[in-house]
C-alpha cells in the first residue's frame, strides 16, 4: 500500500496495543503518537510497561492485539528486520557493536560504499568522518571498536542510527544510563539535530531532568495502560513525578543520616596497574561519600580494589582497624563488605533464578537451619524485600529475568540490604529505577547509615550525588583530585573538577 503522504498525519501513531506474558498483562491498550521533527519522552515507572511497547514497536515481539500506523499506513512487525524496513531504529542500551572493526566499518556493516566490487575504504572513511563532524563527535572513523569508551560506542550508534536514511523514528532507551554528564550533552545535542531534520525520537529515561532539558511531549504509561500525553512545557516536575508515579512524591531526596568522626574504613595508597594511582581516604561511621568523575576516572575499579576483584598492586585496605590483606569477594563479605556493582547482569544477578534465591544468596547463613535452607525464612526475607522496594512482581516464585530492568535494580539492591553490611559499596545504585523506588533507595541509604554503617555511592547523576552524599571525592584519571563538602558545592564545581 502506498504511503498517505499527508504532513498533517502523525509520522507514528499507535492505538490499543496489548500485550500478555503468561498471567501478566504488561501493556493495555497501549497509546501512542509521535509527530515528525519531535523529541517525545516515553514516561512510567518500573513495569509500566515501556520496554514492552518499544519491543513491540522494533518488532522483537508481536503484540496481542493494537495497530501500528507509520505514516497513516498500517504495519504488523514479524521481525525487526521488518521494523526497521519500515524506518523504525532504536540506539541499544546493550551496545551491539563488533569490537574489531573500526567505527566506520560498524556504521556501515553490510552497506558499505564500493568500487569494482570491493569495499571503498577511502569512501567509507570519509562518509563517517563527515557524519561524525555534523554531529560534532570526536571520534576517529579508523579507530577499532574495542578501544572506545563506552560512551564513545553509544555515540558512534546513535551516529550509525542516523547513517540510515530511511530511519525516521529513533528509539533512545535510556541511553545516558552508561554515559557522563558531558558526552551525555553531546548526545542531546545529536538528538535535537535529528529532530531538526524532520525525525522523531522516542526518548525513555528516568532521569526526569533530561526529560525537561530535550523533549518537547511526553507519553505516560502506569502500571501497563496509558495515562495521559501533552506537551513538555505545560507541566513541571513535581506533576509529572506525580502522573508517573500515581501519587504526590515530597523531598525526592530522602536524606537523614549524620557522619560522626570515627573512621570505618581507611584506604592507603591504593595503587593498581596505571588505572589507579596512589589513593588514600577515609570512610566515617554513619556517612554516605559520594565518588565523582568521568567514566573511566577510576571510581569503579577503586570499588572493585576495596572487594576484591581485582587485586592491588600496592596499598592498604582497613576496616574498623583490621587490615585486610588478599581480599576476595568473599572474605570481603566475611568481614562486612557489600558491593552493588555497576552492571547487574555481568555480575549481580542470576537472571533464571528466583526472585526468593536472589535475594537470599549473601546470607544463606542467616536462612539455613541444620544445614537446609529454610524456605519459609527465604520467603518472608524475600517479601520484607518485594514490600521495601516495592518491586513489581506477581510473586518471589519468579525468575528475576522476567522483571523490568529497574525491578531487578531493587532485588540485587535488597540482596545487599538484608545483610545490614558495615561498608556498602553502591556503584550506580539507582541507574534504571524509577522516581518513586529512588526515594525509597535514599530512605534505605539513610536509615543504613543511620545505623551505624558507611556508604561509598558512586554516580553520575550529578543531582543525585550532592543530594546524597555527606562528602564527594572526585576522580580523574586514576586520582584523586579534589574533595568536596556537599553542603558548600554545586554541580558546576563538581563537573569543573571532574573535567
Ligand atoms: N518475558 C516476560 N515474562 C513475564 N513477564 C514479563 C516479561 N517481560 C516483561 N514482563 C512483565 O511485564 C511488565 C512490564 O515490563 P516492562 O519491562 O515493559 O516495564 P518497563 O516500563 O520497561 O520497566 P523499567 O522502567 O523497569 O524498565 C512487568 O511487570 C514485567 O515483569
């Protein structure tokens, strides 16, 4: 069928789509329209349904029942290939690049410009290096995959998205989750380029700031139905936390705790390969520090020193006066260490498992009598946890690779949380979870540290980090190059330094 080319006509407009996992109803009755030359904002909270709708809408599933019209003309996806026929793209969280081809070479894979039947190198290059000046990325064309930061890679695809012509409708699905403040400017500037020339972008992300900063509509979805949709500047935060979470949210940043003056934890001339140079400080009884800076300044693999995973070439680790010496994870668990790292896949959670044996994993101690574990204690520790954070499942009987992203953000956060550790390492600790769980993180944080224990959070949400942290050390390069008291900073002081 031909395209009703009517400019009037919405680029994409979704009406009643449904969608049924087993007994759960992820979407129903799913709206959606997305108008030409806009950034539209894919608003709800964790299980609201957004990934199902997007994994509808790129064809990796096909829903029950609803229509998709692109341009007024009517599609039903059986693949993504078809999605993206149809001009349907999306920028994947889960970065899909070949890491041994160059960034030219993943940009046009499978397109690539020829000259008597072979691939044009020169052409190739010179196509990327333009695309990537337009966009004012500084990214060699020539560069392999594999030496990119990552978010270098998500600017590379986000180049790659806009390689396609026919690609009008562009799918960003949170994509300054793995990314800094300043590439992530970098990227808004890219998408309002793309908007510029006529696209349209669907934009999820919970951070509601970059909501406010780049879109110009927004859809909200609840609890798998939508709600409502309008225009970005006729509705401020607090009523949009509200539409979103479905009640009034006060002081989004939950933060009750007081640092007293004894050390927990000291760290002395931490040093490790060229990654980390020579770093000293000190963790307070009752204090939440922030650690700051780019990505790849250093503030992760200094957690992974602290617990073990990787070894140090040089320094001392002490907690509450002992010295730790050849830390594992596992002797740092023994004496009261808890890590939440950065990516909950790779080396947080067991996506088949139960929600109950996920969260019960770090203290099975705690759950076993005579040497079973209890399954009743596993049960009610596992709903002391569903309750804390509200995680959205129909029960703890369920593999934890069937939650949402944020959902499973919370079970390995209550892992954690049930041992009550003395230091609790937090390496991104809100990254996919929605306004409302957030607040009942920052409670949990402030109750932790109101307890007796020390907090080191890392974050790149600057918002985040000083309205949490007592104190904020910042990094770059591998050391330490400033510390900040939370009360006297700003955000500009902040990324000054980082940068
Ligand atoms: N394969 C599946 N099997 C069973 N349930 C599923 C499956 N995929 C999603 N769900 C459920 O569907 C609901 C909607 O999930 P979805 O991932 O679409 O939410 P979301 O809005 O993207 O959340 P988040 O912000 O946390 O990523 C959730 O209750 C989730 O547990």
């Amino acid at each position: 069928m031909k395209p009703l080319l009517d400019n009037d006509l919405p680029l994409l407009q979704i009406k009643g789509v449904s969608k049924k996992f087993g007994k759960v109803l992820a979407l129903k009755n799913g709206e959606f329209t997305l108008q030409r030359g806009s950034i539209h904002a894919l608003c709800g909270g964790n299980g609201a349904g957004k990934s199902t709708f997007l994994s509808i809408l790129m064809g990796f599933i096909e829903p029950d029942e609803g229509q998709i019209l692109i341009n007024g003309v009517k599609h039903s996806f059986k693949s993504a290939k078809e999605a993206m026929d149809a001009g349907i793209t999306i920028v994947q969280q889960e970065l899909s690049a070949i890491p041994d081809l160059t960034v030219a070479e993943n940009i046009w894979l499978g397109r690539e410009p020829t000259k008597k039947g072979l691939v044009d190198f020169k052409m190739l290059n010179l196509l990327t290096q333009t695309l990537l000046d337009d966009l004012d990325f500084d990214i060699s064309p020539t560069e392999k995959m594999r030496y990119l930061s990552v978010a270098e890679q998500q600017l590379v695809e986000i180049a790659k998205a806009l390689s396609h012509d026919k690609a009008d409708i562009i799918i960003m699905d949170e994509p300054t989750s793995a990314i800094g403040e300043e590439d992530a400017q970098k990227m808004f500037s890219a998408l309002k380029k793309l908007a510029d020339l006529g696209k349209g972008v669907i934009y999820v992300s919970h951070r509601l700031s970059e909501i406010f900063q780049i879109a110009d509509s927004y859809t909200i979805f609840r609890d798998g139905q939508y709600i409502t949709e309008g225009a970005i500047d006729s509705i401020n935060r607090e009523k949009l936390i509200e539409l979103i979470i479905g009640r009034e949210i006060k002081d989004e940043f939950a933060k009750f705790n007081q640092p007293t003056d004894e050390v927990i934890l000291e760290v002395k001339n931490l040093s490790w390969d060229k990654k980390i140079k020579s770093i000293s400080f000190e963790l307070k009884k009752g204090e939440i520090l922030g650690f700051y800076g780019l990505v790849g300044s250093g503030r992760t693999e200094c957690l992974d020193l602290i617990f073990g995973i990787e070894k140090p070439s040089y320094g001392e680790i002490i907690i509450k006066n002992k010295k730790l010496n050849n830390i594992s994870p596992s002797s740092a668990i023994k004496n009261g260490i808890a890590y939440l790292t950065e990516d909950r896949k790779e080396t947080g959670l067991m996506l088949g498992r139960s929600i109950r044996e996920n969260i019960n994993i770090a203290s099975l101690d705690v759950v076993s009598q005579n040497g079973f574990v209890s399954k009743e204690l596993e049960e009610k520790r596992a709903q002391d946890i569903i309750k804390l954070f509200n995680v959205k499942t129909l029960d703890a009987d369920q593999p934890v690779g069937n939650l949402s992203g944020g959902n499973q953000q919370k079970v390995v956060l209550g892992r954690w949380a049930l041992i009550e550790p003395t230091v609790l390492l937090l390496d991104e600790p809100t990254r996919g979870v929605d306004v409302g769980a957030k607040k009942e993180i920052y409670k949990f944080m402030s109750e932790l540290a109101l307890k007796g224990k020390g907090i080191i959070m890392v974050s790149s949400e600057l918002s985040e980090i000083i309205g949490m942290s007592d104190r904020i050390i910042v990094f770059k390069d591998g050391e330490i190059v400033g510390e900040l008291e939370t009360k006297t900073t700003n955000q500009n002081e902040l990324m000054r330094l980082a940068v």
